[in-house]
C-alpha cells in the first residue's frame, strides 16, 4: 500500500506541475500579447507636427492661431509650442503634439485651418513635417 500511495503521489506532482507548466505558458503568452499590443498603442500615442511659415504680422497672427484653440483640440492637439527666429519673429515655427497621424493630416486638409491662415496672413505655403518622437530626454 505505500507503495501505491507514493506512485499516487507521484501522479499527483506530475499533474500539479503540468498544470503549473500550462499556467506558466500562458502566463507568458499573456505578457508577450500585452507587450505587443502595447507596442501597437505606443506606436499610435501621438505624433509631432513642426509647421514653419513666414507671417505678415506676428501680432496678428498670434491672435488668429490663439482664436483656433478650439479647433486644434477638435484634431486631437494636446499641446504646442510656438517659436520665433532670432533675426526675424515674422519667421514662425509651431511644434504640435497631435494623438495621430490621421488626426494631424485631417487637421492639414481642414477648411477652417485654410481659413485661419488667410487671415492670419500667413505668407506662402507652410512648410510641414510629421514626426514621431523616438526618444524624449530632459535634463
């Protein structure tokens, strides 16, 4: 009889450590899965729009691009920043965050946008770049 409880014993380990072995297994198919759809979500979580453009007035402008705040968020904008050039602040560059490509390129082709331009005199054609930040450090 021992030894039939130590051959049960035993089937009982083999069993417990297979279950072991397939929770273990799937345990790590689970974070793989999670990694690569995070890595999908981090690959969509935004991208940076860099517009440059010469400007009649600054002045006015500004009070133009301040008026379409609306609109900007309406596109998925969650934060700018806008620059001058040293020698010439009519020479504006405007770096956006914008949470997609497809949200930024809408924003590009939208009629309010055109229109902001015009009135903003805004001088030729912008100059666009569509990036995607790879990394981001502060010091």
């Amino acid at each position: 009889m021992k030894t039939s409880k130590i051959e049960i014993s035993a089937n009982s380990r083999k069993g417990s450590l297979r279950i072991l072995g397939t929770l273990f297994i799937a345990a790590v198919v689970g974070i793989v899965a999670f990694g690569a759809g995070r890595a999908s979500i981090e690959a969509d979580e935004g991208v940076t729009l860099v517009v440059r453009h010469k400007v009649a007035d600054l002045a006015k402008w500004k009070t133009i691009f301040d008026a379409h705040e609306d609109v900007r968020k309406q596109f998925g904008w969650t934060s700018y920043q806008v620059l001058t050039e040293l020698g010439d602040a009519n020479h504006v560059t405007i770096i956006g965050r914008i949470r997609s490509a497809a949200q930024a390129k809408d924003f590009g082709k939208s009629a309010s946008l055109k229109e902001a331009m015009q009135k903003g005199g805004v001088q030729g054609p912008p100059d666009v770049t569509l990036l995607k930040v790879m990394e981001d450090k502060r010091y």
